[in-house]
C-alpha cells in the first residue's frame, strides 16, 4: 500500500494536507514534533475521512531521530511504502541579520533545509525501487523574492528551492516527481504574529491565503494528472510576487 507522509503535520497547512491527501484515498502518516494534542486531532480528522491514519513524532532536524522513526515503521509495514512526502515542517524565527542569533539561524535553517535532506533521503531508496514517488516542498514566497527579518527563513526556503529542481533532475527517469508550492501569506499559527490588516493592502487579491488553498495544490502535484510536472515551484501568494 502507498502511504503519504506529512512532516509538520499537526495543525495550520500540515492539517490542511493531511485532510486533502486523506480525501483522495491516501493512508496518512502524521508527523510532529511536540505537540501530541493537536496531531491527534489531525489524526481524527483523516479518520474521518474513511482512511488510515497514524502518527509519527520525531524531530526532522535530527538524523537519527529520521532514521529511528522510518526504521521503525518500515518494520511494521513490511508489505508497504511510503509513497508521497510533504516536507512542510518549518518555523519561523525572524530578526534582522544584525541581531540575529546562532540558534535563530541554526534553528530554522535545520528544520527546513536539514530536515528536507534527512526525510527525503531516508524514503528515495524505495521509491526508486518501486519506481514511483511524489515529493513535495512546501517553500515560501519568502524563499523567493526575499522578505528582511527573514534571512534565516529565505535562506533555508531558498535552497529547498534549488534542492528540489536538481533533484528532480535526479530522479524524473524513475517516475518520481520532486515539487516545491510557495505559499505567501496564508492564515496559519505561524502567521498570527503579523499586522493582517496593513499586509492585505499589498496583496492584489486583498486577503491572506487559506490552508486548504495551499493543500488543493499539493494534493494536484501528487496525483496522476501531475505526472509530467517535476522541478516546478507553484505559488500562492494572491498576486504578491515581489
């Protein structure tokens, strides 16, 4: 059976593609980080949808918690593999370059660009030798255009970017797709911090983006009418390209 694997699962665009991916058929694995409170209620939410769900905590940032975890359900479902991965796991930790600290660096570049490479690399073995596989990126408009406060954040997005069109390059011939989905503002936690109402007035479309926008768009990439489509990074901004 082909499982789909969302990293930061638990709540915001993790939540919204779970459900998404739940809603086309697929068995989801919901990884998180810490809080057990709200993946389960993403876990609850997929079950609703009449598909398997289970969690899969462990810190993307960390190798050996990747390798832990995968090893441990790869053990468990001997006769499956984990056939589509959302990296979406992220945070943001913003300041200016000059009063940016280390662990603001460290941190956020190691979920996102780090945790990228560990989960990826870990689930390519098998989708190379099923000879197929969908990957997903979740980026940022951030990662494109540059936002400042954010040189960590558009650092880390930045090359995600890049990673995902030389992998795909990599691994087309294997029926394996690799796409990046950059997001602008979109109503999320991570997003509540920020001044809405004075942002809108950027926006062409007027208002900030919603979860389930962003995981109508994975949810394309990773099915079958997708599967000429590999090294492209989709945006969702409303318009806010610069």
């Amino acid at each position: 059976m082909k499982y789909a694997l969302v990293t930061g699962g638990s709540r915001g665009i993790g939540r919204a593609v779970c459900i998404q991916l739940a809603e086309m058929g697929y068995p989801v694995v919901i990884n998180y980080a810490s809080n057990e409170a709200a993946a389960l209620e993403t876990k609850r939410l997929v079950e609703e949808k009449g598909v398997t769900a289970e969690l899969l905590p462990f810190d993307v940032a960390s190798v050996e918690e990747v390798d832990k975890a995968i090893d441990s359900w790869n053990e468990q479902h001997p006769n499956d593999y984990i056939a589509l991965l959302v990296n979406n796991a992220g945070i943001r930790s913003d300041a200016v370059m000059v009063f940016m600290e280390d662990q603001q660096w460290n941190d956020v570049l190691g979920i996102s660009l780090n945790g990228f490479f560990f989960v990826t690399r870990k689930l390519l073995k098998n989708m190379i030798s099923k000879r197929f596989g969908r990957i997903v990126n979740i980026v940022s408009l951030s990662g494109l255009s540059g936002l400042p406060g954010q040189t960590n954040y558009s650092a880390a997005k930045a090359a995600v970017i890049g990673a995902t069109k030389a992998l795909a390059k990599e691994v087309a011939s294997r029926k394996i797709t690799v796409n990046a989905v950059a997001p602008g503002y979109i109503a999320t936690d991570m997003t509540q911090d920020l001044d809405e109402k004075a942002l809108k007035s950027h926006i062409p479309a007027g208002r900030f983006g919603t979860p389930e926008e962003v995981a109508a768009v994975v949810g394309f990439l990773a099915s079958d009418q997708a599967a000429y489509i590999t090294g492209d990074v989709i945006s969702i901004n409303g318009g806010l390209y610069t």
